[in-house]
C-alpha cells in the first residue's frame, strides 16, 4: 500500500471516529434531557401529593374539632363571614347573626390559629330556625329545645342540639341551606344545580390550587357564595383539588348519642 493512499484511509478513519463521536453526544443529551423532566414530574407530582395530605389532614383536624365543639357546646360554630378570615364566629347581640350560613372556618373562636391561604377552610352550617322550639332546626344557636328548666343539669346542652339534627333530618332538601351533591359515582354527578342528594348539617371544604385557572382557589363545584359542596366520597379530579368532609343531620345525631356518657 502507497503512503498516499495510507494516508487517505487515515483520514477517513478520523472522519469517521468524530461522527460516530457527535451521534453518541446527541444520544447522551437526549436521554439526559428525558431523566431530568422525568425527575422533575416525579417531583411535582409528589409535592402535589404532598400537598393533598396536608389538605386531608387538615379537613380531618377540623371534622374532629367541629364534633367536640358541638358535644360541649350543644350548638356548632357560627361562619367567619369577614372578607379577609378573621378567624372569629360572627355574633350579633351574643348569637349567630339571622342568615349566616356560609362563610370561613372560625379559626381562632376554637381555639385554632388561622393556617396559611392554602389551607384556609371554607365552612357552611344547617339553619331552619322555628318560632316553636320544639320543631327548630337552627343548628348554629343553643337553644333549649327539650324541656329542661334552668336548674337542670341537660339544660341547653348537646341533646338540645340533637333534637335540633333531628327536626332538620325531617325538613326536606332545599338548595337554600347547607347540602351536598354527588361523588361522580354511586351517588350521581357532581352538579349542584340538577343532583342535589342531601342537606349536610355541615361542611368544610380546604381548597388547595387552582385548578380550572379561573383566579379562585375554589374548585367546581364550590364557589364562594354557594351552599353546595361535593359529597366527601367524590375522587380527587383533574379541575379539583379541593378536599371536603361532611356529615348530614342524622349523621351528625348518631355519632353525638354514641358519643353520650
């Protein structure tokens, strides 16, 4: 072989080494590029994860804070309908003020600091007052509703609101009080407006994104000035993070009687 052509099969030799050395560069860097979103979609999805335990959690805490309020009160909390959530029940004259059903967890009337704007509950309570005791509903005002005379240890205590849950399991369902919807399952659509299922004797809903990106943390089919909420068996969806829990009225009176001494 001439050094000429020796010389030539070198240089293609080269050529070909660089090529082969540029493909497998562009290999690394495509499949670098696929483990770092990997990685970063493996990390969203765990905060957001994350995220909805904390609002799990925190609908929990205050499920349970709601109950040992109503045992020792025989009443349950008034809404904070303050703009900003000052964290207080809102009283007129010493009462739940007519009319508030909706509004904000009353944070710091039980004993709880206001969380962060993330956690921050959204709160609505059954009321059907009644000029005859004997027959109110109004389950956010302490009322003697069994008889029992001022010297009376069962005077304006839990069986008071018990009759209270139980006069309200008697009135029919109405949109213009506390109630719930469907789960998107057994229970029907997720639609306030065509399946309302049942009146709720309460309900906390802890929005956490925005999901649908219209500017509110609410998520359908909760809104700010709506008594309807989803029932807490519906699934976590694509456009709704938010977590609730509720109870209806004959709930509520079962897990209060079994709670009796």
């Amino acid at each position: 072989m001439t050094g000429a052509r020796l010389q030539l099969l070198q240089r293609r030799g080269r050529k070909s080494q660089a090529g082969l050395s540029m493909i497998e560069l562009s290999v690394a860097l495509v499949v670098a590029g696929l483990l770092s979103w990997a990685s970063f979609s493996a990390y969203e999805t765990i905060s957001q994860q994350q995220q909805i335990e904390r609002g799990r959690a925190q609908a929990q805490q205050l499920q349970s804070i709601l109950r040992a309020f109503a045992l020792r009160n025989g009443r349950l909390p008034c809404p904070d309908v303050s703009a900003v959530a000052t964290g207080y029940e809102s009283f007129t004259a010493g009462a739940c003020s007519s009319g508030n059903q909706l509004g904000w967890f009353p944070y710091v009337s039980l004993g709880l600091e206001i969380p962060t704007q993330e956690l921050r509950a959204r709160y609505a309570v059954f009321r059907a007052s009644n000029a005859n005791v004997l027959l109110d509903a109004d389950l956010a005002v302490s009322k003697e509703r069994t008889g029992d005379s001022v010297s009376e240890a069962n005077y304006l205590d839990v069986t008071d609101l018990i009759a209270a849950l139980v006069n309200a399991s008697a009135l029919p369902l109405s949109t213009a009080r506390a109630y719930l919807t469907g789960d998107g399952g057994a229970a029907g659509a997720i639609d306030c407006v065509s399946n309302a299922v049942m009146s709720a004797a309460y309900w906390v809903v802890v929005p956490l994104q925005d999901r649908d990106n219209d500017g509110s943390r609410l998520d359908p089919p909760h809104t700010m000035t709506s008594l309807c909420a989803a029932s807490p068996s519906a699934p976590l969806r694509f456009a709704s993070d938010d977590v609730v829990v509720a109870e209806s009225p004959a709930q509520l009176a079962g897990w209060l009687r079994a709670s009796l001494p």
